[in-house]
C-alpha cells in the first residue's frame, strides 16, 4: 500500500502538507484558544455576574469558529484534491496495465471481471486515502496538543 503511495502521490504531496497545515491549525485553535473562552465565561463571567466578559469571550469564540471552519473547509478541499488525483493516476496506471495483457489473459480473466476488480479495488484504495487524509492526520496532531497542554 506505501508504494502505491509513494509512486502515485508525488504530484500531490504539497496538497498532503497544505491539509496537514490546516488540520494542525483547527485542533491548534480548537483547543488552544477555544477551550480557555470556555473556562473564562464560566470562571470570570457566569460566576461573578460579569456580562462584558462574556460578551468579549463570545466574540473571541466567535471568531475562532469561524477560522475553524474555514480551515475545516480548507482541509477537507485540498485532501479531496490530494485523493482525486491520487486515484486517477492510479486508476490510469490500472488501465494501462489491463489494455497491455494478451488476448489470451483477457480470456482467462474476462473483460467484465478485470473491469469490476480495478473500480471496486481503486474505490476500496480512495476510501482509505481520503480517511488517512482527514482523520488517522489529526490523531498525532491531537496527541502532540494534549501532551503539551499536559506538560505546561
């Protein structure tokens, strides 16, 4: 599975690096600056009646969902972009392949098998791709911001 990785990607490594930057900054702020808002509301607002900082705190929360979202979106485009072109190359290496088989594997195998096997195969590799792309990507992510938050 890694060589198929590492022959079909290399075009689209830099939309790799790009998801992985947006993904580092979602969990960044996600938990960095967002869950402090949360405490702050509770701890310096709700508690002892303050409604200005929980307005401030509102909006500051505010803001950082909308650069979650944005990079959310972001992340999720340029893996898209990543695994599309992934498993074009791939599914072009895969026709090449079968158009340079004999007559005589083509009867052995059959058009229709050969044909169903390289879709449902390409299908089975885009589904791993687009997840190791937008979910197995943050679990380190996570774990790296957690162990800090930890230390400090």
């Amino acid at each position: 599975m890694f060589s198929l990785f590492k022959k079909y990607m290399g075009r689209y490594t830099p939309f790799v690096i790009i998801t992985f930057l947006f993904t580092v900054v979602n969990y960044v702020v996600s938990i960095g600056f967002l869950m402090p808002q949360s405490k702050n509301i509770i701890d310096n607002g709700v508690s002892k009646q303050n409604t200005d900082v929980i307005w401030h705190s509102g909006l500051l929360m505010l803001v950082f969902t909308v650069i979650i979202g944005v990079c959310t979106v972001c992340s999720a485009y340029f893996s898209s972009k990543a695994t599309a072109g992934f498993t074009c190359a791939l599914r072009r290496a895969c026709f090449t392949k079968a158009n340079s088989l004999s007559p005589q594997d083509f009867a052995k195998f059959g058009e229709s098998t050969l044909i169903n096997r390289t879709m449902a195969d390409v299908a089975n590799v885009t589904v791993v791709t687009i997840n190791a792309l937008r979910v197995w990507m943050a679990i380190p992510v996570l774990i790296i911001i957690e162990l800090i938050i930890i230390a400090s």
